[in-house]
C-alpha cells in the first residue's frame, strides 16, 4: 500500500518592518478617535447607521415590490386577408385618397386585416392602370379599393373576371367602363364627400366579411 504523505504549509512571519508599521498606523487611528471627542464619535455613528438603515430598506423594498410587472408589448396580430388601394402618382397625399386610406385603416382595426396601396405611375389612363391593378389581384388581394378616374375604369372593367374578389370603388357609378357589369355583387360603390371615410370603412368591413 503506497504511504500517503500529507503537506503541512507552515505560515510564514510577518516581517518586523511592517509589523512596526502597522502598529504606528493603529496607534494613530486610536489617538485620532480620542482626539474627535464622545459625542462627535457619537454623531458619525449615528449617521453611518443611518444610511445603512437606508440601504437595508432599499434592498428589501426592491425584493418585496408588489406592483405588477409592466407587461411586454405585443405585436399587432393580423389574420391572412388584405385590402388593397389603387390610386393615381399622388398615391395617398392626395384629398379624397388619403380619407379612403384612413377609412381603411380603421377596418383594419376592427378586423385585423392588412392594408397596402400601390400608386399608379407615368401615364395616368385607363391602359396604363391595368397593369399595376393585375399586380394587386395576383397578389391575393381580397378585396380591391380603387380611387381615381382612371384607376376606378380600371378595376370595373376587371369585377366580372374576378367574381371572388371584393371591390369597393370611389367616385360615380356613371363612370365609363368597358364590358363593366355595374350589377355585380362584388362591387361597392362609395360616393365622395361627407362621409367619406365611416362609408369606406363600412365598405370594407362588408367585403371582408363576405369573403371571411
């Protein structure tokens, strides 16, 4: 059996030098405390338990707090529907666009369905709108606003093709639109002025839920 051999670490002295140093510096602590007086010692005694007192309390109020913590913000929560504005190159600086546009968000608010608009531009016709609206629809848009002379013509000569997407149109319903069925059920016309945007909210809810 191996023998097992136990180190024994002998501590080592403290140096003369620095003994004789540390006793002049606790003999001169000493002879300062006599020197302040009883009831200066008295008055620092009391002030340091004082703050101490202070910290304690503050440690144990930061553990014991019984407020309810602050909740974390939550990210809106959208459901998997949009509502698409096509306007002219204003986009929603224009008048009658940026009410349409308030309309709308507040339907999203209510039914937590996404909103967009694209802006139509270079040309402001007819033939020049249809490719920007074909966009929209391709991008599962449904339900379709459109505001705009030439954007309005657009999107009605398109509400027959496009039976299961709602479209709510600004303006007249007098506008001249080619092939455009002005008795379909997917389309809602929103005339402008007073109104305008509690008529595209209403609008735009009723679009969505038919197609909810």
């Amino acid at each position: 059996m191996g023998k097992q051999v136990r180190q024994v670490t002998q501590a080592r002295p403290v140096p003369a030098e620095k003994q004789r140093r540390l006793t002049r510096v606790g003999h001169a602590v000493v002879a300062g405390l006599r020197s302040l007086g009883g009831r200066t010692i008295a008055m620092i005694a009391t002030a340091l338990a004082v703050v101490l007192a202070v910290i304690v309390t503050g440690i144990v109020l930061s553990r014991h707090d019984s407020r309810p913590p602050i909740p974390a913000t939550r990210a809106r929560h959208y459901t998997d529907t949009d509502a698409c504005l096509l306007t002219d190159h204003q986009g929603i600086n224009g008048s009658t666009a940026a009410t349409v546009w308030r309309g709308m968000q507040d339907a999203s608010l209510r039914t937590h369905a996404r909103v967009s608009y694209t802006s139509v531009t270079g040309e402001q016709s007819t033939a020049n709108a249809r490719p920007f609206l074909n966009a929209m629809l391709q991008s599962s848009c449904e339900v379709v606003l459109a505001v705009g002379g030439s954007e309005v013509r657009a999107a009605q000569e398109t509400t027959e093709r496009y039976a299961k997407v709602g479209f709510v149109l600004v303006g007249s319903d007098s506008s001249d639109g080619a092939g455009a069925d002005k008795t379909a059920t997917n389309v809602s016309w929103v005339p402008t002025g007073d109104g305008l945007r509690a008529a595209v909210t209403a609008a735009v809810e009723r679009a969505l839920d038919a197609r909810g």
